[in-house]
C-alpha cells in the first residue's frame, strides 16, 4: 500500500513538472530547472532538468552538502494535492496524507542516523 501511495505521488509530480510548477512536500522540493548539456565541438544546449532540491533548513539542520540550486523565480510551487492523489489510487485522502508523511519523518530520522535512503520515482 505504501508503494500505491508513493506511486500515485510521483504520477502527480511528475504532472505538475511537466505543466511547469515545482512541488514542494515538506523536505524539499521537485522542480524542473535550467541546465546545459555538452555537444559536439565544445557547444553547449540549453535544457531542463528534473531535480529534488533538498530544504535549506534541512540541510543546514543535518550538516549536508549539495550544489546550491535554485528555483526559478517564474516556477509556481505547489503542495501535494492529496485529494486528487487518493482519487486517483482509490483510497482516503488522510491516508494518503498520513502515509506521506510518515515516510518523510522515516528520511528525515535516516538522515539525523547519517544513513543511506533510496526513493526510486519512474
């Protein structure tokens, strides 16, 4: 059921990216941002990257690393629409919900154990 829930939460994420809005859920956020890939003979080609971008907070609080990467300015950032993601799977939006957030309090504890977490979205 976890799966389910954490699958119907991807699908939703993955909607909102690709209409251009960024998701945030609590421990950062999923946005699609500029970058730019090498091609042949040292050109370069803009493109648009999906990322995870950790909460400063968060990463401040637990002593992480990572490359500052921002948001775009134009990028509208969105909660999770769990009513619309429990429709979807079939089940209450409060389970939804409670699941979502349970599983992030299990990342945030990982972190402070300094252990390694896998969340794997298609």
């Amino acid at each position: 059921e976890i799966c389910k829930v954490w699958s119907g939460m991807s699908r939703h994420i993955y909607r909102q990216l690709l209409k251009k809005r960024a998701v945030e859920i609590g421990v950062g956020s999923f946005a699609v941002v500029p970058a730019y890939a090498s091609v042949a003979e040292g050109k370069v080609l803009p493109i648009e990257r999906p990322m995870f971008i950790l909460n400063k907070s968060l990463k401040m609080f637990y002593n992480l690393e990572s490359n500052e990467t921002k948001i775009p300015d134009e990028t509208p950032v969105v909660h999770p629409d769990f009513e619309e993601i429990a429709a979807n799977i079939h089940f209450r939006h409060e389970i939804v919900e409670q699941c979502v957030q349970e599983t992030l309090l299990c990342f945030a504890g990982a972190l402070r154990d300094n252990k390694e977490v896998e969340f794997t979205f298609r």
